[in-house]
C-alpha cells in the first residue's frame, strides 16, 4: 500500500476541520461529532501544521520534513484544477 503526502491548509472552525491546499483531501473533520476530552485536560483540538506535508496511508497520518525526498512508496496528492 502506498502513502499519498498531501499539504495541509489552515485549519479552520477552531481546529475542527482542515484541507489538503493542493487537491482538497480533508485531512481531519470533527464537525459531526463532539470530540470526547478528559475531565481535567486541555480541550483544544490539534491540528496538522498549515503548510506542512502530511502522509496518509489507509488510515494512518504522519508528517515529514519538508527536506525528507519521497520513498518509493510515497507520491504526492494531484492539485485539481
């Protein structure tokens, strides 16, 4: 299975949502649910860094560098136009 690595762009209605800046791809969306936080803990939703490079494989997220080079396994989302 490959990684895609998409762009992430400013996240927006308080963290609760947030687009790929190339292509579209929502890269995390909690605006049907309620996201659950501990009693006690810091409830601000986390978000990607905006302009950072983000890898989605399946399920799994991950970040890279912006200095890292591709793997053989990793090709960058397509801008839609």
């Amino acid at each position: 299975m490959s990684a895609t690595i998409h762009i992430a762009g400013p996240a927006q209605l308080g963290g609760l949502y947030q687009t790929c800046e190339r292509c579209g791809f929502v890269l995390q969306d909690y605006t049907g649910s309620t996201p659950m936080v501990v009693e006690g803990e810091d409830p601000t939703i986390a978000s990607w860094p905006e302009g950072g490079r983000i890898g989605v494989i399946g399920n799994a997220t991950y970040t890279l560098p912006d200095d890292r080079p591709l793997d053989d396994d990793e090709t960058e989302c397509r801008p839609t136009s």
